[in-house]
C-alpha cells in the first residue's frame, strides 16, 4: 500500500499574470462560475482528499493561509478568486480538513532566488533577439489557435484571451490531457535550445529555477506525506503537472491518479 497523489491542473483563476503566457479569466466570482466551481468540486470530491496541498510558499505565506482557511471555516472569511481558495478551501472544508497545506517553494527573498528572477526577466526580453539572430524563432512559444489570440498589456503582461466561453469543467479537462501536458513540458525543452556556443539564456533558467521548483514541490509533498492511506490533491498551475508527477512515478513510493477519471467525459456536465 502507497500513498496516493492526484494533480489537479488549473489556470490562475485570480490573473495574477505571474506566468511567462497568463490565460485571462472572467470573473469566476459571478453566479454561473459559482455554480461550474460548485459542480466541480462535487467532482473532485469523490477522489476522497485527506490533505489539499496548495500552489502557495510555505516559508513566506503559510500563516496567512491558514488564517484565511480558518475565517472561511468560522463564516467569518470570503473566497477570492484563486483557485487556491476557490477549489482548494472548499475541498478541505467539506472533509472537516483542520487545514491546508502549502508546498510550493518561491521564496523572493532568498538572494539565489532573487537573482533567478532578474535573470529570466532579463533574459525574457533578450530571449526573442536572440532566437531571431540565430534563425530560432520556431523554438519560441506560440500557444494553439484553439485557446485563443494573444495580446500584451503596457507592463509587458502576456495574456491568452479566449475567444469563446468555456465552462470550467471543460477547462479543466482540456488543461489535464495527456497530451497539453507533455506540450507544456515540450515547450521548456524547446526554448531552451535558444542560443548559440556559450548562450544557454533559457537553459539556465529552465536548470536552475523550473527544474529545481519542481523537484522541491515534489519533496514538499513528501514532507506532508504521514501514512500509506494519505490521499492528497495537489492544486497547482498546468505547467507544473508533468515534472511533479514525474517525480512522483519515478520516486516509486506513490500511486499517481489522474484527475480525469473524476471529471468525467468530454461533453459531459
């Protein structure tokens, strides 16, 4: 008998514009999003959670967190938009859950970390100089037709804009195929091909920042992980999904469900 994980990937409901490509988001707080978020963690709900782990710092945020979950718990806190609280919070207060658990690692304070993100800013911007110079331009991302068009806010924001309705059940499973997983991870890859003899200007972010996130998300885990019968949920950006999970496989000591199997078939609501 292994522990279990599920992964839940997900949009940032809140459009905190945090990523490198952000898919802008109606306001989930309005009525019929309500409704979809309802019906959607009466999906989720019969994976049977004893843990929700967040996509949120536990170093700098946990306190907060778990402030926030037990005014929701008392009546005495409103849900914001992030999927963190929208899904996450509402899961673990319908299993009488004392809490919630955060597990990502992004400490802005720490000066390794701090200098990560100067260099991605940084090479962010140089990033598409450099793929023209040396005739890459097909190794930069371009998201599918399908999802939308892009546009670019003054600050440099980068956003998906659908150019239809979707419900969020439909989103989430079309973020949580198979397929548009390993695409996110194709994507790294193939950025980071970017540069020519000493250039590794997206290589060095995706080793030293992507790949070792990760790799201490999935050790967060562990650490949350107290018996053979945990059943944790892992709520956390789409992007992330394949590397977590990957380490999950590969550590040997988890069962990895997959979070299609409760939100049902295409078409389905």
């Amino acid at each position: 008998m292994k522990p279990t994980v599920m992964i839940l990937g997900s949009a940032h409901l809140a459009n905190p514009g945090a990523d490198v490509f952000n898919l802008k988001m109606d306001d989930v707080l309005a009525p019929k999003r309500q409704a979809e978020i309802e019906h959607l963690v009466q999906r989720l709900k019969t994976f049977n959670p004893t843990k929700i782990a967040l996509e949120v710092d536990e170093a700098r945020f946990d306190a907060e967190v778990q402030a926030n979950y037990q005014g929701y718990l008392n009546g005495t806190y409103e849900l914001k938009r992030g999927e963190d609280e929208q899904i996450g919070f509402r899961l673990a207060k319908l299993f009488g859950h004392p809490k919630v658990y955060c597990v990502d690692y992004f400490p802005s304070d720490d000066p390794f970390w701090a200098l990560l993100g100067e260099l991605r800013e940084a090479f962010g911007r140089d990033l598409e100089a450099i793929a023209k110079a040396n005739n890459q331009v097909h190794l930069l991302y371009s998201p599918p037709a399908t999802e939308g068009k892009m546009v670019q806010d003054a600050d440099g924001t980068t956003w998906i804009e659908p150019d239809k309705y979707e419900s969020l059940l439909e989103m989430y499973r079309r973020l949580n195929q198979s397929e548009a997983l390993l695409a996110d991870h194709h994507q790294y890859l193939r950025e980071a091909r970017i540069g020519v003899g000493t250039q590794y200007p997206r290589a060095n972010w995706v080793s030293h920042s992507w790949y070792d996130r990760n790799l201490k998300i999935f050790v967060n885990l562990t650490r949350i992980t107290e018996s053979a019968d945990d059943r944790i949920l892992l709520i956390i950006g789409a992007g992330h999904v394949y590397l977590v999970q990957q380490f999950l496989v590969d550590s040997g000591d988890y069962i990895v469900e997959n979070p299609l199997q409760y939100l049902g078939e295409e078409g389905e609501e």
